[in-house]
C-alpha cells in the first residue's frame, strides 16, 4: 500500500511538472496556486474548524446554506472552506465569516497534503459532490479526522473509469465516513465500486435548495458597478424579448447564430445574448458572429458603448460571474453543452427564475435533474437546430406556454428542496 503512495505521487507529480508550462501560458497562474502548494498565510486561531470543500462555483453555492445550517448546529465553530477554481474562490469569499479561512485545496502530493492537515487540524472534512484525493484523504482517516462527501454523484464516464481501478480505489473510499448521495443510481453505483451499504445514505441535491442565485451571486461581483438593471445595461426596451444562450461551447454558436437569424425575420425584436462557458473564446465567438451578419457587443464594454445605436447587434458575455443576472432578465433561455457530447450544464438556474429553458440531447452529466425537469413538463429538449428553431418559434408566438413552463420549472425546484437539511442531521454524527 505504501508502495502504491510512493507511486501515485511520483505520477503526480510527474503530471504537474508537465502540466505547469500549460498553467502559465494560459495565465492561470495566481496566489491561489501558492496555497495549493501548501504555503498558508498567517491565519487565526482556527481551533478545529470544519473545512469544507467546493471545487467550483455550482458546489460553493450550493454548500452556502449547508455552512449556514452548520453554523447553527455548531455555534462558535471555525471553518475552511476551500476550492480549486478562482470563480469558486469568489463565492467562498462571500459565505465566510470573520474568523473563517477561504482557500485553494492542495494538490493531492502527501507531503503537501500532510503539512496543510497538521496546519489546519480540522475536526470535519466536508467535500461537496464526489471528489477523491487518495493522499488527502488517507491522511485525514489516519488522523482520526471524519470525511463526509454531501451532494454526492457517480456520473456515468466517472463510474467506467472508476471500474478500471476499483482494485486501487476500493481502499480509499473504505476511509470516508460517510456518502451522502444525490439519488439511488449513485448509491448503487458506489456500492458496486465496493463501498459499504451502511455508509450511503441518499439526501438528494442541495442544489434545489438554492434560494436565489441572482442575489446571492452579486454579492460576488465587483464593486463599483451597476448591477441592479441589466435590462438597461443591454439597451433593451418593453418591447424587446431576450434569448439567453448560456454556457455555450464551440460548435453550438453557430448552431444558434444560424436559427437567430432565421428567427429575426419574424421575430425583429428578439435580441440574443451568448455567454460562452469558457469566456476567453469571445474574441473568436465575436468573428463567428460577424460571419452571420451580426454585429458584436462585447458586455466588457457596456454602458460605455451604446448598444441601441449598433444595429443587428448580438451581444457577448465575455465577463466572469454575470451569467446569473442576465438569466434574470432573460425570456427563453438555452443551457449549453448539450447540443454538442460536453454533457450539458446547470438548468437550475434559469429554472429558479422560473424561465422556460431548453438543452440538447446530450445531458449526462446532469442526466437526473434533465429527466426531472423533461417528466415535469418543465423543460424542453431540442435534437438540433429545427427543433431548436420551432420550439423557440413556438413559445414566442404562445406566451402563456412561456409562463406555464416556467410554473412547471419553479415548482419542480421547490418540490425537490431539502438535502441541505438532511445532510446536516447526518454530518452532526460526525462533527465535534
């Protein structure tokens, strides 16, 4: 077994090594990548906390309320909350209290992992959804400190590779306390990777239990902007219909440029904003647009450039963080990713804003909510782009099916809260 570490962490690091000329040519390189090297500032006495563990942003925000529940069964406790990504770093910012520690996870290298532990000497560790860091977590179980992964899912390319090593990963998973999962397919697959029946308990996704994603992600947000009419921000008046693209990656911009401009001869005064999942292709989505005739309004540049005056304008959010606002704003919204095999995107949050949402076929990675909403009536699936172009057609010629998929969507939320709490009740066998 010691032999396996010895080797896991020479691949490890063998990996970053490599990796590292990729990290810094895409300009990844930031504070956070110190402290996940292990190189904590001076922090306050911690006594114990709770460290919680979000990779990115959909997993911070969905464990701000656990950490609040937390707060309660525990008053007076200190916590870590921790992530991978700069985004998810931004909502930790805005959960913690005075006292509290936000920072990056170490990479998962044993003396790392090691001093960072000795460091922090946490009474829980909490990790949202399905991580699995061999060292990290075969060092907390040594030090007799619990692990408890809340919001818990196998996705299906996960669960294939994950049979491939189940002879290795077996032993790691045997060391966390306890796996509160999001439904039965998780758990049973986690039973099949040889997990025991006894330690899974099926709680649901914390991420219904959401209240608002608007508000809470503009606490997020930089200051010194106005964020308070995003209507405005777009030039848009009472007349104009939105159609929000969000989380789009290459291939579908055209996909959507192409039933956009079809939609315009009969529908002038639908306007289209596109908001790419990875921001940095903007510039190479603001060509594409040209291509089809459109002029671009890059968000970065509003209200300093006046979008009524451009004409046949589509709009691109090529800003961190806003996607949650301009889905407030939205009529039809559209969730990237799944026209295209990436697996799809988060529907949840245009859904809490009680939106008629549409995706494409390929949705695995949110493969359950999808079938929720689709055996809800509360969304819309395309195939391609004519059923995306007669479906878009269709609601903006028939509003009340707008309203009522909306009613469908904001239902379907509210009826599926509650993992939150239940967590809680069962993390509280294990905090101290």
């Amino acid at each position: 077994m010691i032999a396996m570490f010895i080797i896991y962490d020479l691949i490890f690091l063998v990996i970053a090594i490599i990796y590292l000329p990729v990290y810094l040519f895409r300009k990844k390189f930031h504070r956070g990548f110190l402290l996940r090297l292990g190189f904590l500032p001076k922090i306050p006495t911690l006594d114990r906390p709770i460290w919680i563990h979000a990779v990115s942003v959909g997993e911070a925000m969905a464990v701000r309320y656990l950490v609040e529940e937390l707060r309660k069964a525990y008053p007076g406790k200190k916590f870590v909350i921790s992530t991978v990504t700069v985004t998810g770093n931004k909502i930790a910012q805005a959960i913690a209290k005075q006292g509290d520690l936000v920072t990056y996870l170490p990479l998962d290298l044993s003396f790392i992992v090691r001093s960072v532990i000795d460091r922090l000497t946490p009474s829980l560790f909490v990790i949202a959804e399905t991580e699995i860091w061999p060292n990290l977590i075969s060092y907390l179980y040594r030090k007799n400190i619990p692990v408890v992964t809340v919001n818990g899912r196998v996705s299906n390319a996960s669960f294939r590779g994950y049979l491939i090593i189940k002879f290795l990963l077996k032993s790691i998973l045997e060391k966390v306390s306890l796996f509160c999962v999001q439904t039965e397919r998780d758990a049973d697959r986690l039973m099949r990777l040889g997990v025991s029946k006894d330690k899974i308990k099926i709680t649901g996704n914390m991420k219904f239990d959401i209240k608002d994603y608007t508000d809470f992600k503009k606490t997020c947000l930089p200051a010194g902007r106005d964020y308070t009419d995003y209507r405005s921000k777009l030039g848009l008046d009472s007349k104009d219909k939105l159609w929000v693209a969000g989380s789009t990656h290459a291939g579908e911009e055209e996909i959507i440029l192409n039933v956009y401009k079809e939609l315009q001869m009969d529908f002038p005064d639908l306007k289209l904003l596109i908001a790419p999942r990875h921001p940095e292709r903007s510039k190479d989505i603001g060509e594409t647009v040209s291509r089809f005739g459109f002029n671009s309004v890059f968000v970065s540049t509003l209200p300093h450039k006046c979008s009524t005056c451009i004409p046949k304008s589509v709009f691109i959010l090529d800003t961190i963080g806003e996607l949650i606002s301009f889905y407030a704003i939205a009529d039809i919204v559209f969730v990237g990713g799944s026209l295209i095999k990436k697996g799809g995107h988060n529907i949840l949050e245009p859904a809490s804003r009680a939106l008629p949402v549409l995706f494409g076929p390929h949705m695995f990675n949110f493969g359950d909510i999808a079938d929720l909403f689709l055996r809800n009536k509360a969304a819309i699936m395309v195939n391609n782009k004519e059923e995306l172009k007669t479906n878009i057609t269709y609601l903006l010629n028939n509003p009340d099916r707008i309203i009522e998929l909306g009613k469908h969507a904001k239902q379907v939320i509210l009826q599926n809260q509650g993992a939150t709490r239940r967590n809680v009740e069962y993390i509280k066998n294990y905090g101290n």
